[in-house]
C-alpha cells in the first residue's frame, strides 16, 4: 500500500456533484490545489467540467477558462497535475500549460485526443463509462459488469497503442458510478484484480459517491468512513491509484494499512 498514489481532486465547476460551486474562482481552486498537496496528495486532478450524473456539458473555451489558470499556477508550483477532461483541445492546452497526465472519462472518445496524447509523451487514463453523464444512470444493464468493462478497457488499450500513444504511459479506471448500479459498483470493487491483470495501474474513483450513499444512508458530506472502506478495499485487490476528496484521511489510512500489513511475516514451515 506504501505505493497508492492518492489523487487529489480540484473540481473548478458549478455543479459537481461533491463540491460544485466551491472552487470555481481560480484562486479558490489554486488554494484548494495547495491544501490537498500539503495534505499528502501525489497528483492533483484538475476539471472544468462536471461529469455527475445529468451533467450539461461546457463549452472548450469556457472549459479551458476555467483550468488553466489553475494548471498553470499548480503546476508552476511543482505540483504533478492531471487535467480530467474529454476535449482534445482542452488536453492540448492545458498540457501547455503544465499538466503531464490526461484524464479522459470518455476513454478517447474525441478521435482527436490519442494524438494529442501520444504527441505530448504524456500520461493517460482511459475510464469506461456507459452513455454519456446525462444518460449513464438510465438503468445501466451488463451481463457481466467486470468482464464487459475490462474488454472495453482492453480494447482501449490497444486503439492508444495502435495511435502512438505509450503503453507505459496508460492507466485504467473503471468507472465506478459512471453507468452503474450499486450492484454493479461493489462488483468492480471486490473484483478488481480482473481490471488490474490487465497490466497498467489501475485507477479508483468512488469517493463520496452516491453508491455509497445508498449502502449509508450518508449524505455527500457524509461518506468519508464508507469512502476509505472503498479505498482501502480497492488498493488491498489491487488498484495503484486512488482519486479522493479527502485526502489527508486517505492518506492516513494508507499509512496505517501499510503499517499493519507490514507487521505480517510468512509463516515458515507451518503446516497447519
């Protein structure tokens, strides 16, 4: 577990689902950006556009209105940054600007995005999502939820590579909350070893989502406990990144994790 790298989220948005309205002010977010990274955070994700549930989708411009003074400012401040967003245009911007990774919810669904990417020798992650964010939670059906959502992100895989893109450079998020059930969101979580065998680090975001509202009773502001017991669950089957709001309690639970699972030794000779 020493190895999770912890994502911080900085949502510069209205109407995320979590924290909408909060950081929409650039020097709000840039000091949000600084908070999370003084709270341990590794990377700092950075988006400008919402991706909840029924989600309206933005403009490029207003998007990128929105991100770059924040990347530019994190970035200029040492700070590692991920850019979430599905827009090539944007991507190529804000990679300007000073973000190494692009966190693509859409998976390169903008054909022009895997040449922005393998152009820019920059990081990628490439998440499954069913539909679209205003249409993802009209009853998402599988008939299997982890096989499905592998073999699209194997798939995905392969259209990155075959664009030029470096596979060493991909990593793979499948999805949680994006066109699932809670059924189907605990199913990826308790088998995510299928995803991780796919060979690239795998990506975690369920943080205070609403699954786990369902499963606590819990409003937003109230999943912490539920979303640490997602993590650490996530991490112990073999996710090697985790995208969460809080981050000095996911961290502190990483530590203490490891702590603990350090302590095991094998028992040798033991028969019984």
């Amino acid at each position: 577990m020493a190895a999770t790298i912890v994502m911080g989220i900085v949502n510069v948005t209205p109407d995320s689902f979590s924290d909408g309205g909060r950081y929409l002010d650039p020097a709000a977010a840039i000091a949000h950006g600084r908070e999370l990274l003084a709270a341990g955070a590794d990377l700092l994700d950075v988006g400008g556009e919402s991706t909840r549930p029924g989600a309206v989708a933005v403009t490029s411009e207003e998007e990128k209105q929105r991100v770059l003074p924040v990347i530019e400012a994190l970035a200029g401040d040492g700070a590692r940054v991920s850019v979430d967003t599905s827009k090539a245009d944007v991507a190529a911007a804000a990679l300007a600007a000073g973000a190494g990774i692009v966190n693509d919810v859409t998976a390169l669904g903008d054909p022009e995005m895997a040449a922005v990417c393998a152009g820019a020798r920059c990081g990628l992650v490439l998440m499954h999502m069913k539909g679209t964010p205003r249409t993802m939670q009209d009853a998402p059906t599988y008939e299997d939820v982890v096989a499905e959502v592998r073999e699209f992100l194997a798939g995905r895989l392969e259209v990155a590579a075959a664009a030029g893109v470096d596979p060493e450079r991909v990593w793979v998020d499948p999805g949680i909350g994006f066109g699932k059930t809670v059924e189907h969101n605990l199913e990826l979580i308790a088998r995510i070893d299928r995803i991780a065998d796919l060979g690239r680090p795998v990506v975690v975001g369920a943080s205070r989502k609403n699954f786990l509202g369902a499963i606590t009773g819990r409003e937003v502001g109230e999943r912490l406990g539920g979303s640490i017991a997602v993590a650490l669950a996530a991490v112990a089957g073999g996710a090697s990144v985790l995208r969460v709001h809080d981050v000095a309690a996911t961290v502190d639970a990483l530590r203490v994790a490891d702590a603990i699972i350090g302590r095991r030794t094998p028992l040798v000779g033991a028969d019984r």
